[in-house]
C-alpha cells in the first residue's frame, strides 16, 4: 500500500490539479518557514509563522479547525482540531517533534476520513532537512 492509496476497497479520481497547486505552495511556504527558523522551536511557532506565509501568497487559511465526531448518529464536540485548513482542500497537521510516529500519520487519515477532504500533509519541523519531515497523504 502507497502513501496515496490508503484503502484499495475504493477507486478514487486522482487529487484535482488545483488542490495538487495548494500542496505545492504549502510545501514552499514550509521550506522558507523552516529556512528562517531552523528546527528547535514549539509547534505553536512554526504554525503562526507557516499561516502567515500562506496567506502572504493569497491562499485561505483556516487555523484550529474544531472537527466533530459522528457518534451514534450525534454530531459530539471530541476536541479535535485540524491545525491548518488551506483552500478549503489540504489539511496541514503540523509537528516539532523528534521522529514522526505512526499515530502522527494516523491522525491525519482520520481527519481525512472525518472531513471528505482528500489530501493531507503532515509536517515536522523539527528535522534539519524540511524535506525529511514532510509526508504527503492522500484517499
């Protein structure tokens, strides 16, 4: 199973060029973020910093996303939150961590799951390459 196909029960279109577009500039925006600051700083940091950057290239950003849970036909306040929403279409999850752990990649299928969206990056800025510490993940 690749990074992108996380169920082989359902055949998918590929991801719209558009959204495609947005993970592309999300990923720059998170180069020149980690350029300036390097690893070392808390999460919180990288996340204003990387909302900036967004939005100085003209993208929506939408940070702290509350996402309820269906639960027995109830929609429940669980506490969770989306880090960063971009155009209404990636989901951001970002990290200041050691080693992303496979919870970390859970998370973000979940959120994908919980919210139709299709495309999801997990970022850890606390790696000396920002390369090394993005994972793209898509349904």
């Amino acid at each position: 199973m690749t990074a992108s196909q996380t169920s082989t029960e359902h055949a998918h279109d590929p991801i719209p060029v558009e959204t495609e577009d947005v993970a592309r500039q999300i990923v720059d925006a998170a180069l020149s973020v980690h350029r300036t600051l390097g690893p070392g700083l808390l999460e919180s940091v990288y996340e204003v910093c990387l909302e900036h950057e967004l939005k100085s290239r003209d993208l929506t950003v939408d940070r702290q996303v509350s996402l309820p849970v269906l639960y027995d036909g109830v929609r429940l306040d669980a506490g969770l939150r989306l880090d960063l929403l971009i155009n209404n279409s990636v989901i951001v999850e970002l990290k200041a961590v050691d080693a992303l752990m496979p919870v970390h990649k859970a998370q973000v299928l979940t959120y994908l799951k919980l919210t139709g969206h299709r495309l999801g990056l997990l970022i850890n800025f606390n790696v000396p390459l920002i390369r090394d510490g993005i994972k793209r993940m898509a349904l």
